[in-house]
C-alpha cells in the first residue's frame, strides 16, 4: 500500500501526476471506507478532492495521516479544527484559480444582463432570421457593484468590474485598503447600495445563510446576485421566492445548496443564469491546482514547509 491516498475524480493529467508519487487513487470517502484496515494504516497523506464532509470519523479512518492536501481553495468539506486536533496538517490551492473564477462571476453577470442564452437561442431557433426582433436589455457598464468577501478572489472580480467603469462597493469582517472602494460594515446596506451583489465569501458555518432574506430585498427588483463562492452563503429559499415574485431582478449562479442536485424551481426561471459549479475549470487551472496539491504532499513527505498551509 501506499502512504498517498487521492480520493476524488481526477483528470488523467493529475491522475499520472499522482500515479507518477505512487499513491494509490480511490474514487470517493465511501470507497476510502472500504479500504482494509492495515491498507488505511499505510497512509500519511491524502490527495482529497470532494466536497463531501472529510472530518474527524474519517480522519480516525487513517491512524498515520499527517496531511489532507486539498484540491480547491475552499476547504469548508475539511474539519480543519478536528484535522488540528489530530495533528493532521491541512493544505488548499489558492491563487491559481483567481483569474479563472473572477472571469465566471463577470461572464455570468454579462450572461444575465444581456440576455445571451436567450440571444443565443433567438439566433438557433431561426426566430431572428424569421423577422422578429431581440428585445432590448440592461446596460452594464457604469453601474454599481457589491462584493460580499474581499478576499483574493473578491479582489479580482472588484478590478474587472472596476474597468467596467463600475462604482465598486464591499464588505468584509472589517475595512481593507482599497483604490477608494466604499466599505460598508453592514451587509443589508450594501445590498442596498448597488446593482450588482457578487458573493466571494468562503464557505463554512460562519457564513451560512450570509446573503440572507433581508439582503436579498435589500437588492431589489433590478438587483441581480452573483455567487461563485458556495451554494450555503445564500439562503436558497429566500432567494427562489424573491426571484420567483419578481422582487430580485435575477441571479448568476455556479454554486447550489446540495449540488450537482440544483432545486427545480430554478429551472423555470428565466431570470437566471446556471452554471456546474466550474469557476476554476479550465484545463490550465486544473492543471496547476494539481500541481499546487501534489507539490503540499511532496513538501509534507520531505519534512519540508508547505508550500500553501491552512492550519
Ligand atoms: C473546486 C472550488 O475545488 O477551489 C474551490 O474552492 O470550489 C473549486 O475549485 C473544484 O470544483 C474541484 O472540486
């Protein structure tokens, strides 16, 4: 057995990347479970890549564990209290996927504004070559913009937007230095100061339900929300039933509560912009993430630092 243990789909890239340090890849926590007892005990380090909860029933799983290397820069699936506590180092890919996943909030935001799956298929369904006109939609440029979480992510998508000629606007747990953009200490105000709220906060229970039903009136019928970040940030029902009635002028969505399995009430909403949860999927992101991932468990294997700690 080995002592690397990836658990997660992987592509053949980072499978070979894996293969290549010789640990041994398992395609969920349920099959890590399955593993044999003196196989389990083989293992100092784990490759994990799931957003299902890695706690510490799982870590007991692993008596030699000394590191879970995260793939991704959100590691709420982690118990990284419970992985201390154990002893357990945890790792996680930040940096590398900033540009792609500020690209998706921008992109969405366009999608949803412009109208362009709804261009798209009047385009398709010969609709446009048949004489009937696109109804006109929203301007983007100019307008006002919120980030929920000025983090490095929220950085990046506050400078697109910046070049949009946008007025940007954030909150955080407390002020940041910024080019002159506006602080608010208060969520509801924010919400209430823009156009756009684009949610880059991290997941955990500290910001379930962040973007709460007070917020999400607070944005208001030509209000449209933006969430890269993870699907518990937003309170999901609030947000259905504020769009469902016309009070929130729409959404752009990457992340769902209890994803891939999306509530179907978004379905037949119009006003919304969906997408599979692949901010950072681009084949060079995906490919320096694992790298980033790899790199932490040589590092911990060596004895040496790591080069992207969480704890
Ligand atoms: C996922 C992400 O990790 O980095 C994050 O926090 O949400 C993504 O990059 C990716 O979907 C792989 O599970």
């Amino acid at each position: 057995m080995s002592e690397i243990l990836a658990i997660g789909s992987y592509t053949e890239t980072d499978l070979a990347g894996l293969r290549e340090m010789g640990a041994r890849v398992v395609a969920s926590l349920d099959e890590m479970r399955g593993l044999e007892e003196a196989e389990r005990g083989d293992v100092r380090a784990v490759a994990y890549k799931g957003h299902h909860p890695f706690g510490a029933e799982e870590m007991a799983l692993l008596p030699a564990l000394g590191v879970i290397a995260n793939y991704g820069v959100g590691h709420d699936a982690i118990d990284v209290e419970a992985a201390g506590a154990a002893g357990v180092r945890v790792t996680n890919t930040p940096e590398v996927l900033n540009d792609d996943v500020a690209d998706l909030a921008v992109a969405m935001l366009l999608m949803q504004q412009r109208r362009m799956l709804q261009g798209d298929a009047h385009v398709r369904s010969g609709a446009w070559a048949g004489g009937e006109s696109f109804p006109l939609n929203r301007k983007v440029s100019g307008r006002r913009a919120g980030i929920m979480g000025l983090g490095r992510i929220g950085r990046d998508i506050a400078e697109r937007l910046a070049a949009f000629k946008m007025e940007i606007h954030y909150h955080s747990r407390s002020e940041k230095e910024t080019p002159g953009w506006r602080y608010h200490a208060d969520p509801v105000d924010l919400a209430g100061a823009v156009d756009y709220l684009v949610v880059a906060l991290v997941g955990g229970p500290e910001t379930e339900n962040y973007v709460s039903r007070e917020v999400i009136g607070a944005l208001g019928t030509q209000g449209v929300l933006i969430n890269i970040s993870r699907g518990s940030t937003v309170d999901e029902a609030a947000l259905l039933d504020a769009l469902e009635a016309g009070r929130l002028g729409g959404a752009g969505l990457d992340v769902f509560e209890g994803e891939p399995k999306v509530n179907p009430r978004f379905r037949a909403l119009e006003t919304v912009v969906l997408q599979p949860h692949q901010g950072s999927g681009t084949r060079e992101t995906r490919a320096a993430m694992g790298r980033l991932q790899r790199d932490n468990i040589a590092a911990f294997l060596a004895g040496r630092a790591l080069p992207t700690p969480v704890n």
